[in-house]
C-alpha cells in the first residue's frame, strides 16, 4: 500500500474537526472518495467493507464524516454529540465534501506523486450533496449516486409544522437504532433558504459535464426510487435498478458478516462497471 491511514483528523465546516480514512494502492486506477448519508457515518454497516471491494479492484479510497454528523473525533461511531448534530446544515456538507475532495487531491500529487483521476459515490443525503459538490469541483471526473436524494426542499416541514418549528428553535427526530432523540435547529431551514439556489440539485444534476450513474434499489422506502429517476433525467445518465434493493442494499449497523450483503454486492458491482469504462 503506497498510503494507508485510518482516523486522520480533518478540520471541516466551522473549524469543527473530524475524522477520515485513507488508502491508495500502488498504481491505483483512480482514488474514490465516499459520503455517507443522514444519521451515518464512514464507518457504519458495511461501508468498509466497500472500502474493501474497491481496494481489490485496483482503487484507492477515501471515507470521512462529516463535520456535524454527531460524531466526535474520540467516539466517531454513533452520535454522542447532538448539539453539533442539530447544528448541522446542507452547506456545511458540500464544504465538508469538497475539502476532503482537495485534500485527497493534494494526497495523489505531493505524497504518492501520481497523477490519477478521482471519483465520488455518495449514499441517500451523500448522494445529492456529492451531485451539488461535483458540480462545482473540476476535480472529479466521474460521479456515482447510490439511492441518492433529488430534492432538498420536500425534506423540511410545511405549514404549522414550519411554524411550531421557528416558534420552538428545534425539531426531533427519532433514532429508533440508538433510541435517541436527534436535534435540528431551526438554523438548519434558514441556511437552506438562504442557500436554496447553491442547493438545487435538479440545477445541478443539468449542469453536470462528467460521467454519471444513478444506482437505485426498486424497494428503496426511504428515498423513493423515483429521486433517482429524477436524478438520471435530468442529467440524461443511466438510472442502474437493483431489483428487489431497498434503502441501505440489505446492509445495517452493526454489520457482523464478513461479506458484502448481495445487494450491496450487486450495486457495487455495477459501480465497477462504470469506473472502469
């Protein structure tokens, strides 16, 4: 291995510190970088061990959370800090991503003097921030969504549940794994607001130059399929179907077998197809 690390830490949206992982095989093909999704982070489920499916290809990776995941650079796992979790925003993510996206490119040329092309997959909220970031980095070339978001907007509450939200300052969500009750502070809608225009992701997904392929599970109850139908329209990509996928490709938290869930496995392998046309 020409770079291998594992809980460096990063400083990320509002000189918050996190944590990320790095690893880059001689003459790798190209170095994928991954965002996890809403209530995740770089070491849930079976993500290392998509970490480990890429690596055996001939792929470097690179997984990180995000600043306001919940995380905390000593318990990274799970959510012991709720206050940066509610403090969260869409614009702290796209920051997030692209300084990750920047620090793995400064990696590839100062530290392992290659110069190899980098790739972005991103998970459900991964999904649409990686689409917004890799519309305005020129560093990436190719792009994957994987049961990726298309809309931002019909994510926040409406009429008296808006309302009762401002009026409060804060709204719950239930973590039913953890039995936690999430924070989002009303910041959280006012950033997106302010933002609503950066934060479009049909706008996005229409302005993309790069290669591009939205992977969706049929049975995906969380972000309907139809997001990645959006997705793949509206960048007149290929929309890759897992039949009988849901939401996480059959992988959960914690994840104790030592292979890949079929779905993921199916998913992934289509990932692969892509990154080595």
């Amino acid at each position: 291995m020409l770079i291998e690390f594992k809980n460096k830490i990063y400083e990320g949206s509002n000189q918050r510190k996190s944590l990320f992982d790095c690893q880059i095989p001689k003459n790798a093909k190209a170095v994928i970088v991954f965002a996890h999704g809403y209530k995740g982070y770089k070491d849930w489920g079976a993500w290392n061990l998509m970490e480990d499916y890429f690596l055996k290809q001939g792929f470097g990776f690179v997984k990180f959370n995000m600043s306001h995941n919940g995380g905390t650079v000593d318990e990274p796992i799970d959510f012991p800090d709720l206050e940066a979790f509610g403090r969260n925003t869409y614009t702290f993510e796209i920051n997030d991503l692209n300084g990750i996206i920047n620090e793995t490119d400064r990696i590839i040329r100062q530290e392992c003097e290659m110069d190899i092309p980098i790739y972005l997959i991103g998970h459900s909220r991964g999904g649409g921030v990686a689409i917004l970031t890799a519309a305005i980095n020129t560093k990436v070339t190719k792009l994957i969504s994987l049961a990726g978001i298309s809309n931002i907007a019909n994510r926040f509450p409406i009429g008296d549940e808006l309302l009762e939200w401002e009026h409060s300052g804060v709204m719950y969500v239930a973590n039913g794994r953890t039995n936690q009750s999430m924070p989002h502070f009303y910041s959280f809608y006012e950033d997106f607001k302010k933002n609503e225009k950066v934060l479009n992701i049909e706008a996005a997904a229409g302005s993309l130059t790069i290669p591009f392929l939205q992977i969706h599970g049929d049975m995906d109850l969380a972000v309907s399929i139809s997001e990645g139908q959006n997705n793949a329209r509206w960048s007149n990509t290929r929309l890759c179907v897992i039949k009988g996928a849901g939401h996480t490709f059959s992988a959960s938290q914690p994840w104790t077998n030592e292979k890949l869930p079929e779905d993921m496995h199916a998913a992934l392998e289509k990932a692969l197809e892509f990154f080595n046309e």
